[in-house]
C-alpha cells in the first residue's frame, strides 16, 4: 500500500526519507528531525519547530528546498506555515551561543562567494541531461562558463518554469569557481536583488551596495530576471549595474521565463541591452530526454527503476523536469517507507492525482483506437474473439502497447479486451516483446505508433 500524503506524520516521514541522502547528517538531525508537521489542511503545511531561531534558519537556508520537497511527497504546491511550540524551546543562552551558520552546512551546499544566493551543489554540467530541447542552451552555457565575457554578453537563457534554466545558470557559476578558484561571483535572484536595493536604500547602504556589485564582481548571474517587471528603483540600479560590468568586459547572464519583448513594465533601455547578446531558448523536453534524466536520477540516487517503470513516468509526465523529478521523489519516498517494489501499477496508484489531474494519462480507449487506425482494422475487432490472421497482430500490440503505457493490470485489460482472459494478455505481450528482438518491421510499428500516442496526448 501506499502510504497516506494527507497524514502529515507520514508525509513528514517520507519527506526526512527523501532527504536523507542529499543533506548533511548533521544538518538533518539538528534542524529537520525536531520538526513536527501537525498538519496538511488544503495546500498549507503548518510545521512546529521549537524556537524563533530554527524557523529563522531554516526559513534563511531551506525554505525552497523545504517547500518543493514536501510539495513533492504530498502531490500538492504548499505554503508552509510555522508555529513555535515554546514547550520544546532550549533555554535562550545556548541559541545565543549557536553559530549564525552552522558550519557543517557547507558540506551540502557550495559556499557562495560572498552574500549572494548559494549555488546548489547539484546543478553542474555533468548532471545536466542534453537532448534536442536544450543542447543550444547547454552549449551557450558552456562556452561562457570556459570563456566568460569573451563568448557571448550578456547570455539570455530563456524557458518555461522547471526547465532547467536555475541549474544552468548555477553549472556555470560552478564551473567558473572550479577553473578560477579567486572569480567573484554574485549568483542572485532578481527577487532577492530587489531586497538587497530596499535594503541598501533605507538603511543608507548604497555605497556599499555599488561597490558589490559594480566593482567586487567579476561574473553576476542573475536568475528569473521577468520578476523585475515593474520595480522601477530595482531596474535602475540593475541597469547601472549592467554599464558598468559590460563596459568593463565582466560576464552577465540572466534567465527568464519570458522573452525580452514580452516582459512587461520594463525600462526599454533595458530590455534593449538584454537583446545585445546571445538569447538562449530552452523548450520542453522530448520523450527521449525524459527518460534519459529519469535513469539518470536513478542512478545517482542508487535505486533501481525498471525499463517499465521509467517509460511509464516518461510517457505521462511531459510538462517539465521539476515534475518529473518531484514523481521520482514520492515515488521512491513511498516505496521505501512501505517497502513495496516499485512497479507501474504502484506508480499509477502513488501518482494517481498527478497523472489524473493533467489528464496525461493514456487510456485504453486511445490506444485502441489509434492502433486500430494505424492498422486499419475497427476497434471492434481488437477486442473481438476473432482469431483471424490479419488481426492478430494489431490486437497483441494494442495489448503491449496498453499494458506498457497505461499500466492496467493484465485481469483489467483482459475485461477492456472484450473480457479475455489475463493469460491471453499476458502471452500477447510476451509475444510482442520477444518478436521485437528479432522483427524490424514490427519494432518500426511499435515506434511510429508510440511516436502517435507520445504526440497524441500533449
Ligand atoms: P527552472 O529554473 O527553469 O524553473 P530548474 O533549473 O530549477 O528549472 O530545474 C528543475 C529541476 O529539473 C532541477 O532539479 C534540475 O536539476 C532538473 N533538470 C532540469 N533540466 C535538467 C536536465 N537537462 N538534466 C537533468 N536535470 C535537469
Ligand atoms: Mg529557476
């Protein structure tokens, strides 16, 4: 069985699960473990901690990592909310004697150069999956992180949300930092940016803020600039910021879920310069990519993920890659928590609201009909009895086809087959799997049609 998301003890169970392997232990037995998650109402997570301090930490350290987690393991975008439970405060000296940044956090997270966002230790070159969607972009990447400010300046990395344009953009930082270790590097959002201006301009830290970033910066990689729509004193200085780092041959690289044209409320001026250099695109990833990342997590991770298994998460999520990786989280949270094998029918269960809510699920009705077009038989006849010779092979790949993209079970697809018998299915696709070894012509078939269905859906 699954477990139950909407039980916040078990979904915090799963979560801590899930983290394990990715978060230093003492980061993990110091901040994590003491939190209690009281409760899952609606698409707010209210997690008790014992002090002002921890949620000050965490909220400072974690809060992204946090939210998108446990959004994951719960299937739901959550807001989190924190209570403090004084009962379980430790006395106020010894918060006092509590280092502002624990140090061993630097073992998971790549210490930033200075005070600007830290690069996730994850996004490098080397985990980055290319594929057709996203090999310019990877490559635009690539020769300003080599060349920085030689290639192309300033490099616009421009797609849709969970595409991979924060991973891009934190490979090059990485990537810099690794060939020239003395780099100043400021990696920002233009959120936390438009905070750093507030701040600088009412506590009368402007100086300070110029020399920064004008002068203390060698490479600024600045990621979600389209937030810096409408904040006129942010765009100013960022405008300012961009003189002077171009006029003097420093890298800028922004990314962006919008094109330069589209993002509305900017200064034109600005939006002109975005246009000077090289705008990068990244689109969706194709089918083909998607597996590639999926077994690539897997690997990483060290669980095991049948061929099954992959295709099946590859064929029905296809939005974008946080997704993907956010199924891949709760699926393999689940399955090791309840000690299940994680096979399709598991997956479809554990993703069920997922997979439904996107209606990206293939039915067995489509298949039906496609293969029954493609082939040009009825519907009618893959699910009849008949055993003549020129229906026999649509209806075995109507069969596998079903069974490896939809993920019934072989009792369920043997009562949509015109109530069969499970065996017949079984053998269907045992049959189909083994001539595709041996026979083109049908693996050239089973192709096109997957193509179709792949496309179909979308
Ligand atoms: P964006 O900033 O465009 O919204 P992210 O860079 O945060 O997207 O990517 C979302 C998740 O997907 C990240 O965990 C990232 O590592 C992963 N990801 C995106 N593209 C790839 C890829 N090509 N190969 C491997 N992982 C990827
Ligand atoms: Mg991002």
């Amino acid at each position: 069985m699954a477990i139950d998301r909407h039980d916040p003890k078990q979904a915090w169970g799963a979560f801590l699960e899930s983290i394990g392997p990715e978060i230093s232990g003492h980061v993990l037995e110091t901040w994590f473990k003491p939190i209690r998650c009281l409760e899952l109402a609606g698409d707010t997570a209210v997690l008790e901690v014992r002090d002002r301090f921890s949620r000050d930490w965490l909220n400072d350290h974690y809060i992204d990592f946090l939210r998108e987690r446990l959004s994951a393991i719960v299937g739901t975008t959550l807001a989190i909310e924190w209570v403090l439970n004084p009962e379980r405060a430790i006395p106020d000296e010894s918060i006092e004697a509590l280092p502002d940044e624990p140090s061993s956090v630097s073992e998971s997270i790549h210490p930033s150069h200075d005070r600007g966002r830290q690069l996730n230790s994850r996004y490098v070159f080397d985990t980055f999956v290319a594929g057709p969607s996203n090999q310019f972009a990877l490559a635009a990447c690539k020769a300003v992180a080599e060349n920085p400010a030689v290639s192309y300046n300033p490099l616009f990395v421009f797609g849709g949300v969970g595409l991979g344009k924060t991973h891009l953009l934190c490979a090059i930082g990485h990537y810099i930092l690794k060939e020239k270790p003395r780099s100043r590097i400021i990696y920002t959002s233009s959120e936390q940016f438009m905070n750093e201006v507030v701040e600088a301009v009412r506590f009368s830290k402007l100086p300070e803020f110029h020399a920064r970033y004008r002068r203390n910066c060698d490479v600024i990689l600045m990621d979600d600039i389209q937030l810096i729509a409408g904040k006129d004193r942010t765009q100013h200085e960022f405008f300012h910021i961009f003189n002077t780092l171009y006029d003097s041959q420093r890298q800028i690289v922004v990314t962006s879920d919008k094109l330069p044209h589209e993002i509305p409320d900017i200064e034109e001026r600005l939006r002109n310069r975005f246009q000077w250099g090289l705008i990068a695109d990244i689109q969706p990833p194709e089918i083909e990519t998607r597996i590639a990342i999926l077994r690539q997590k897997a690997e990483n991770d060290g669980f095991e993920l049948s061929d099954d298994v992959t295709f099946f998460l590859a064929r029905n999520i296809r939005s974008n890659i946080r997704e993907l990786e956010g199924a891949l989280i709760r699926l393999t949270a689940h399955a090791s928590l309840t000690k299940t094998p994680i096979t399709v029918e598991y997956a479809q269960q554990v993703l069920d609201d997922i997979l439904t809510a996107r209606g990206a699920l293939v039915s067995v009705e489509a298949v039906q009909k496609l293969v029954a077009g493609y082939f040009q038989v009825k519907t009618a006849d893959l699910k009849s009895k008949r055993r003549h010779k020129v229906l026999m092979r649509p209806r075995q790949v109507a069969m596998y086809l079903c069974r490896k993209h939809v993920g019934s079970s072989y009792p369920e697809l043997g009562r949509r087959f015109g109530d069969k018998d499970h065996t017949t299915i079984m053998s269907a696709c045992r049959k189909v799997e083994n001539l595709l070894k041996e026979d083109a012509s049908l693996r050239k078939q089973v192709m096109d049609l997957e193509r179709q269905l792949d496309i179909s859906v979308t």
